[in-house]
C-alpha cells in the first residue's frame, strides 16, 4: 500500500515537472493577446508630482527691532527651542525660544556704559562747582580791589595832577578787569552747564539702550500671533527651520501659521510637456498619504523660464495648481499626484500604446485579421494613442508583434502621402518656431547695449 501512494506522488510530480518544462512562454501568450479598437472620450495628459502648499499664512517672527536697530548690530540669532511640526496653537500660545547669549553680552556692555557715563557726568558735576567757586571767589576779590582804588582816587583830590591820575588809571584798571572776570564766569557757566548737558544727553541714550535691549530679549520668547498649526519655515536651500538654525534681522520669520482653508500644489512639468500645459486647464489630484481621496483643481500659474532643480540636469518649469476643495487631512509639504488634463477630444478611436509599432516615419498595428495596417497616429496619453485613420471602432489588433509575421499584408499604403505632408508641416512648424526664438534671442541682446547707452546720467 505505502509502494503504492509512493508511485502516485512520483506520477504527479513528473507530471508537474514536464508542465513546467514545455508549458507556454509567457512571451508566446501576449503574442497572442488582442485588444479592440475603442471609440470615445479621450484626454491627453500631463501626469506630475506636486507638494501641498497654503496659499496665504502668516509668518511667525523674531523681534522687530533687531531689523531697525543699528545698535543691536546682530548678524544671526539661533533657534535654541521650537514646538514640534505641525502643534496646532491659539494666538497668544509659546511656539519658540531664540538664543540670548549674543545679546545678554550686550546688554552687559551697554549697562558698563551706563556706569561709565554715570560716573562723567558726576565728575563733570564736580569739576564744575570746585571751578565755579574758584571764579566767583576771584570776583570777591577783584570788587575789593576796585573799592581800594576808589578810596585812593578820592583821598588823592588834594594831591598833585599826577598823582590823581595815576590814581584813575589804577581805578580803571582794577574795574576792567572786574567786569571781564564777571563776563567770563557767565561764558563758563554757559560752558559748565554744556558739558554736563552732553553727559546727562550720553547717560540718557545709554540707559534708553539698556532699556531698548531688555525688551528685545524678553520678546526673545516667541509666541503665536493667531491661532492655526505651526509649520517649519523654508529656507531658500530647501531645509527647514528648526532647533538649530539661525534667523538674521533681514529675515526674522521663526515659522509659519498657514491658511489650511486654501491650498495650491507647487510642482515642476519638464520642458518637452510644458507646451501643453496652460492657465486654466482642469486638474485631478490625488494626495499619496491617503489615495482613496480625490480632489480636482485648475492651473493657476505656468512659469515663462525654466529652471534647474538641485542634483538633476533637466531643465523644469514651476507650475502652481489651485485645489478647488479643503480638507482637514491637507498638510502642506504633503506629496500630490496631479494629472493636468491638456486636452479632451470627442468620439475619437484609440488603441493601447503597446499595440503600435513604428518603421522610419510610419506607424502601423497588427491587425487579427492579418493585416499590417499603416495607421495616421494622433494624440497620445501615458497608455492610449488615438488613431486618425487606418482603423475602425471594434477591430482587434494584436498588443505585440504576433508569430509569423511574414504572413500578414501590408495595408493603408495610401496613408503614406498624409503623414509625410504632416511631418513636413511639423519640420516647418519647428523651423519656424526656431528662427522666431533666434530673432527673439538677438532684439534682446541688441537692446541690452542700447538700454546701458540711455542710462540717466550717462550723457
């Protein structure tokens, strides 16, 4: 019994193997795979990848005056704390803190400062009452002397002429030099309440310095102007803010408060599509995170220069497409599958891609009833191809070059005149469109020169 099964299994297991070994390539079935001619709506395509982005937000910053303060004088502040991506906060609510160190060090050599113009401006106090009362008691001595020379002029009225002259002169001498002493006490009077003008005006910038910089740090701490969900800001590279990273007084934007309520998709269509693409044209989008939602939306933007990405040789053009709906889950950054429908074409016959086959400039299929059929080809999508004549609705032709070729007929000989005018007309198009932008080219550069001739000021 137990020989028995043993020859059963062996039986079955030969038969498996010679299943195995001589069964039908995989090749030899899609020779062999036909598909219909279909008739109907058509859409030709421009299928790219896109990133969610608000369409307004409000920017998050650093304190104001670090951009209008030339005594700050601050290159760089780091980010030294910053609530996680993506925290929803009401306005009012902490998001970050900047590092105080750069201006903590200021702030102790501006309260130095203040120190130091304390101390001049109470030595200029100084300097001033010990001169002053110099000057005033040489003004207690001049008027005494001045009173000595009148005694002396009016006890000498009985003396010589000479005598009573001399004694003038001495009086007027002595009045002289009294009245230029009181003159010069005003002037340093006048001079004594400048200087200590100046250093109470230094102490009082001085201070206003230090009280100016005590209120940059203490709004260091960085707090939600609105409510809505933070998002790390952008730098020009690509890279996020983050803990780590620097502002500078030009660009104080810790992060940003997005209008989730109304996004676009930001992405990029290569050179060879962006002739196709236009303002307005219909979108189907499709966010990756979450494939089972759909969303439509519309060209809004087409950029006229291309561009280079980062670590890529192809040349890119930035295309901005409005998302018609709003949704809770969007996020901006979010990855975005966007088909950018060029064109639609009514009631047109179209094939799979992998049924057509070309020889030099013609385009043909194999059809099932064994013919190979020079097609006009039209339009095509990322799988279909409409074809303008050659076939009709409902025919099969084969999705690969079928067995024994040899065997089929060559038909639509008669087609060939039609697509050789068309590819002339597509040469002379090129041409055209060549020389057009060659003539654009050198208006360009022959305005350039003329332009820097009629500067203002050149004359």
């Amino acid at each position: 019994m137990k020989k028995k099964h043993l020859l059963i299994i062996a039986a079955i297991a030969t038969v498996i193997i010679l299943f195995l070994i001589f069964r039908p390539g995989k090749g030899d079935v899609l020779k062999e795979l036909t598909v219909k001619v279909e008739k109907g709506e058509f859409e030709i395509l421009v299928t790219v990848t896109g990133e969610l982005q608000a369409i307004s937000s409000v920017d998050i910053m650093g304190p104001t005056e670090l951009r209008n303060s030339r005594e700050l004088r601050i290159r760089e502040i780091k980010i030294q704390d910053l609530v996680p991506e993506g925290t929803v906060v009401d306005s009012g609510d902490y998001v970050g803190t900047l590092d105080k160190t750069e201006l903590s060090t200021n702030q102790k050599d501006l309260e130095d400062e203040v120190e130091s113009a304390e101390s001049q401006l109470f030595k200029t106090q100084l300097d001033t009452a010990m001169q002053l009362r110099e000057l005033r008691d040489q003004l207690v001595n001049m008027k005494f002397t001045v009173e000595e020379k009148q005694i002396v002029l009016d006890q000498s009225k009985f003396e010589p002429p000479a005598t009573i002259r001399q004694a003038k002169i001495d009086l007027e001498k002595a009045q002289r030099s009294y009245d230029q002493a009181k003159d010069n006490y005003s002037l340093k009077v006048q001079q004594a309440e400048a200087s200590m003008r100046q250093d109470s005006i230094n102490l009082s910038q001085h201070k206003r310095k230090v009280i100016k910089i005590k209120s940059v740090i203490n709004k260091f701490t960085i707090y939600a102007p609105q409510a809505g969900m933070v998002i790390y800001k952008k730098e020009w590279s690509g890279q996020k803010r983050k803990v780590g990273s620097t502002i500078s007084p030009w660009d104080l934007a810790v992060a940003t408060l997005p209008d989730l309520s109304e996004m676009n998709s930001k992405t990029y269509v290569n050179e060879i599509d962006i002739s196709r693409v236009k303002k307005g044209q219909k979108v189907r989008l499709g966010i990756d995170a979450f494939p089972e939602k759909k969303y439509t939306g519309e060209v809004v933007e087409v950029a006229n220069i291309g561009e280079q990405l980062q670590n890529t040789d192809a040349k890119v053009f930035e295309v901005i497409i409005r998302v018609d709906q709003s949704d809770s889950i969007m996020r901006p950054s979010m990855t975005t599958s966007n088909q950018i429908i060029t064109n639609v074409y009514d009631n047109v016959l179209f094939i799979p891609l992998e049924a057509v086959h070309n020889e030099d400039s013609l385009s043909y299929v194999y059809t099932k009833n064994g013919r190979k059929q020079i097609i006009v080809p039209g339009g095509t999508n990322e799988n279909h191809m409409i074809v303008e004549q050659g076939l009709e609705e409902g025919e099969e032709v084969y999705l690969s070059v079928p067995e024994n070729v040899d065997r089929f007929k060559l038909s639509g000989e008669e087609l060939i005149a039609i697509i050789k005018k068309r590819e002339a007309q597509k040469k002379l198009e090129e041409k055209k469109r060549a020389e057009e932008q060659e003539r654009n080219k050198k208006d360009r550069e022959f305005k350039r020169p003329n332009e820097k001739r009629r500067r203002p000021g050149s004359n």
